[in-house]
C-alpha cells in the first residue's frame, strides 16, 4: 500500500465551480504538506505549503489539513480555464519528501 | 533569479546503452534531488545530494547513480538502459534539502527520456 493516495481523476469541471482534490496518507512523521501543481511538458510548482491542521487560504486556493483522520485537501474557488493542469500533493517528514500520483484537472470554458 | 535548468530537455536512446543528465539548481541552493515521473507510478524519488554527498537515496537500482559537483551541480547517470526507463526525470533544488521540513523544493522542467 503507497503512503499517500490521491484520488485518481480525470476531474473535468465547468468554469466557476469549486473544485476539491484529495490525498490520503499513512505515514505519522509527515509533518509538513503540499500541493503542486504541473502543467503539460512542465515540471511541478509549488501552489501552497501548511505544517499544521487547520485552512490556509491564498486566493482562490485552500488547501486543509486534518492529521487526525491523516487526510489534506486543496480548494480551488471560481476554477478557471488557466487551472487546467495536474495537481499533486506531497508529504514531507523523516527526511523524505513522498507525492502522490497526481489528479488532472480539466476546467471547460 | 534564474530557476533550475536541465539539459537536455528530450533524450532518445536505445536498449543497453547509458545516459547522463544534468542540473543546475538555483543559485544559493546546496541540495538537488532527482525524481522518476511514468504515467503508471507517479512522482518517484532517486536520491537527494547536499554538499557533494548523497544524502538520501529512493528504492531504484544501482543502474542510476548520480554525483553533485562543487558548484551545487548535479548529474544522474543510467546505465544499461532498459524500456522501462523511459520516464520524465525532474530535478528539483532547494537551500537545505530534506532535513529541513521547512525548505522548499523548485523543480526544474525535467529531461524525457525515451528508450527503444
């Protein structure tokens, strides 16, 4: 069993919905967590950074942590054609950094 | 400032042979990592250099192997090359590396690499 599972997609979106994309982990040393997001023939970028349970809002982005159930999630408020791209979380704790296998998004004009 | 560069950016190589690839971190950052990126398996880590030394080391083969220079640049070698490495391999920078939980990593744009 992998340590962080995400859910898998494709997830394809009208413009202006709220999108939520999810990952799982196993793994208690995972202190510290992100979202990246990579677009087609790019290499990932960092979109947000949490170490603690709770929300943290930047813009349109949410991204909640809530390690008792060892479950993160990232919020995309009014999506726009422009997030259409490959979200992957990730996981940091014990010295390693652990993804996960990424959720395409696509958001339809 | 500069982000991190890899060269090159599209590799066609045939079975049994081997491959180098090269990154350039962003300046001021000590640790590179490598990463394997397949459709079926996702972001996977190889190995994390810091200061020339490999610091940490993911579940591949010995056929990859890498080296970090002193100017914080880093290579990644394949050897005997089979179909199964065909992949997206991203290097990714960062100021301390892994052992800092708050340090982040900027990825560069990755080599794809295609065995036949």
């Amino acid at each position: 069993q992998k340590e962080v599972e995400q859910d898998p997609g494709p997830l394809s979106v009208p413009e202006g919905a709220i999108v939520s994309l999810n990952c799982t982990y196993s793994n208690s040393a995972f202190q510290y967590f992100m979202w990246y997001r990579q677009y087609s023939r790019k290499g990932p970028e960092l979109l947000m950074y949490t170490y603690s349970s709770g929300n943290k809002e930047d813009g349109r982005f949410t991204a909640q942590v809530d390690k008792s159930s060892k479950y993160i999630s990232l919020f995309i408020r009014d999506s726009q054609p422009s997030d259409s791209a490959t979200y992957l979380c990730a996981m940091k704790g014990a010295g390693k950094s652990t993804f996960g296998d990424g959720t395409t998004l696509t958001v339809k004009p | 400032k500069a982000g991190v560069t890899q060269t090159p950016r599209y590799l066609i190589k045939t079975r049994g042979q081997q491959v180098t690839l090269s990154c350039s971190p962003i300046s001021g950052h000590r640790s590179v990592s490598w990463y394997q990126q397949t459709p079926g398996q996702g972001l996977q880590f190889l190995f994390e250099y810091f200061s020339e030394t490999q610091r940490n080391k993911g579940n591949f083969p010995g056929r990859f192997s890498g080296r970090q220079f002193s100017n914080s640049r880093s290579e990644m070698n394949v050897s005997t090359l089979e179909l199964g490495d065909s992949a997206l391999y991203l290097c990714a920078s960062s100021v301390s590396g892994t052992a800092s939980g708050t340090d982040t990593q900027y990825f560069g744009p990755g080599t794809r690499l295609t065995v036949l």
